[in-house]
C-alpha cells in the first residue's frame, strides 16, 4: 500500500488504489441488523477521493488533453481531491495547483502542499460552492485555466463522469463482492455526488431494492467533504442520477463529533468528522422490522489523522488525548505523503 518512487509506472498506481477492506461495526451489529464500514483510508493518498482522481486523470490522459512535465492540473477542492490529484500528479510528472476553501484544515493544506502543489485559498464555504455568483473556487479555477488553455486543465469533479465512473466501475462491485450480494442499505455523505451515484447505480442494477441513504450534515457544518444542499446548489454530476437516493439524513455537529470518541472507544478506529457523520446516521435510521436480515454499509471516506486541529478546537479531544487515540487505533495504513 505504499507508493515507492517517482519513477513508478502508471499500473502501479492503479493496483493500489481502491479494493479497500469492508469491517464488520461489532459493536454496532445486532440480530437483524450487521453494520459495515468501508475503510477507504486504505487508498494511498488516504481517502474516497483517490479512486475519482485516478480516473479523472486517465481519462485526461486518454483523451490526450495532458502532457507530462508540461500540463498542469488545477482543481477546486476542499481537501482529499486535492490531495489525491498532487500525489497522483507529481508521481505522472504533472504540475498540480489546488484551488481550496480557507476552512479547511491547515492539516489538510500542509499536505498538499507537502505534496508540491500551489495552493490558492478562497472564502468559500468548507466545501466549494456549486453555482454561478456564489462559487469561489470553481470561478477562480476555472478563470485561472481558461487564461492559458494550452497548459492549465481542470477535471472539474462536479460535473467530471469519470468521478461517476470511478465508483460505478471500483467502489460499487467491490461492496457487492464483500457482502456477498447480501447489501440492503448503502450510507454515503456527498460532496459532488459521484460516491452516492456510481455505487448505487451499480447495486441498484444488481438488487433494485437496496436502500440508497444520503447523509448530510446540518446548515453551517464542521464536516470537510460534505455539503447540505439547503446551503449549497447540487453539482451537475449529482443532479444526473439524484434519483437512485431514497432516504435523507441530516445530522448535526455535535451527533457526528460525539460518535469520534464512541467508535474509538468500541471500535478502535479513530475516524474523521465525516466518517462520525456517516456513523451517526447508520445508527440514527429507522430499519423496517419486516426485513431480519440487514446489511447496511457505510463509507468511511477518510481517517481521523489530519483533523487534530478540528478536534481539539471542537473539545472532542485534548492535544494529548489525540495523540494517544492516533497510538491506539487500528486501521492507520501507511499513508504515502512526501
Ligand atoms: C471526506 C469526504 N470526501 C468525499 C466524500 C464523497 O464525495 P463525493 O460525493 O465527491 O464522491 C465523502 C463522502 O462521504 C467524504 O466524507
């Protein structure tokens, strides 16, 4: 799981990202109903997000749209895409330059800077704002990349079918290959939607009665990588498949913060805020009694390593209680951020 060298051929890349494990929540679980989480910290760069990186950048690729050592990718972000777009860029000899909102964790920025991406901070709320008139990072990507269309290409996620196709093709059948096709209800958080609709297009075309639950947090959110869409318009990519969702949840700050220390101290597994979130709502759903036999998995699209800032201002831990949750948790693979 670990990226060795610059000099690393593209198929090395693709062999390590996605096939994530799937964990079995036992503390959660009960008669009728098994929770799962699946772990996508386990992608190199450390999230969700390296799978629609991946593809956009192929895709890219294929079309012959980049150049090595000449193009350079730009990308509004709040964080894990920018990540996931400068690990996978300077590994392909791509220049990288990340637009992203100043709320996002200074952790977060570190990294991808560490990275050797440019980064480009906007007021924008946590997560880029989808729309005209209200989108800083998409506008100032977007105005950055049409200035020098020779150079400057940007996968633009939000409307980008590669990030649907990522999961349609990788995340979707994977879950169905490790439940065995037994999945009957599918948690995910949505930030440009390609998560929620690449991996329930595909279970839905394999059992159409699998419950698609779409979890958001509430209106002005701590969560990084989530929107609430009373605050923030739904990206093109969402809006395409929106109809595979047959629930909403919504849970608040203080829901999602207070599960961090429950699935730490029951699980050992020190997540990130989203994570908590897509926790929270798993246990917060009404499941029909009719139905014994429940699989409900969730994505855990990130870990709880980058977010010590957020939880020490948020009171969810001390500095020294999050040092020795990060020493006691399992589940930390090695992370490739040079
Ligand atoms: C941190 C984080 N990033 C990204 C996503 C999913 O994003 P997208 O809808 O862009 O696939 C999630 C979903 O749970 C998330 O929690």
């Amino acid at each position: 799981m670990v990226i060795k060298s610059e000099n690393m051929q593209h198929t090395d890349v693709f062999n390590i990202i996605g096939n994530t494990p799937l964990i079995k929540l036992q503390s959660l679980s009960n008669d009728h109903i098994s929770y799962f989480a699946k772990l996508e910290n386990y992608n190199p760069y450390g999230s969700v997000k390296d799978r629609a990186a991946y593809w956009m950048i192929t895709d890219a690729e294929n079309k012959g749209i980049l150049k090595k050592n000449h193009s350079i990718i730009i990308e509004p972000t709040s964080g894990n895409t920018g990540i996931a777009l400068a690990g996978i860029a300077k590994l392909l000899g791509y220049g990288i330059e990340i637009v992203i909102p100043e709320k996002a964790s200074d952790e977060t920025k570190n990294i991808i800077k560490s990275l050797g991406a440019k980064i480009y901070e906007t007021t924008d709320d946590l997560c880029p704002k989808v729309g005209s008139g209200t989108d800083q990072s998409i506008a100032l990507a977007t105005s950055i990349a049409s200035s020098r269309p020779q150079i400057y290409y940007s996968p633009n996620q939000y409307s980008n079918e590669a990030n649907f196709f990522g999961h349609y093709t990788g995340t979707g059948p994977e879950i169905w290959k490790q439940t065995n096709g037994k999945i009957t209800h599918f948690f995910t958080g949505v930030g440009t939607g390609g998560t929620i609709t690449g991996v329930s297009t595909f279970l839905k075309e394999k059992n159409p009665k699998i419950k698609i639950i779409a979890v958001q947090p509430q209106l002005n959110h701590l969560i990084q990588g989530l929107r609430n869409f009373e605050e923030s318009a739904k990206p093109e990519l969402f809006l395409k498949r929106e109809k595979v969702i047959d629930d909403w949840i919504t849970i608040t700050n203080e829901e999602a913060f207070c599960e961090v220390k429950t699935i730490l101290n029951n699980d050992n597994v020190l997540v990130s805020p989203s994570s908590a979130t897509v926790y929270a709502a798993m246990k917060k759903y009404e499941f029909q009694d009719s139905i014994n036999e429940n699989y409900a998995v969730g994505i855990f699209a990130d870990d709880g390593r980058k977010f010590k800032s957020i939880y020490v201002n948020q009171d969810v831990f001390t500095s020294s209680e999050f040092d020795a949750a990060l020493l006691k948790s399992k589940h930390m693979p090695k992370i490739n951020y040079i």
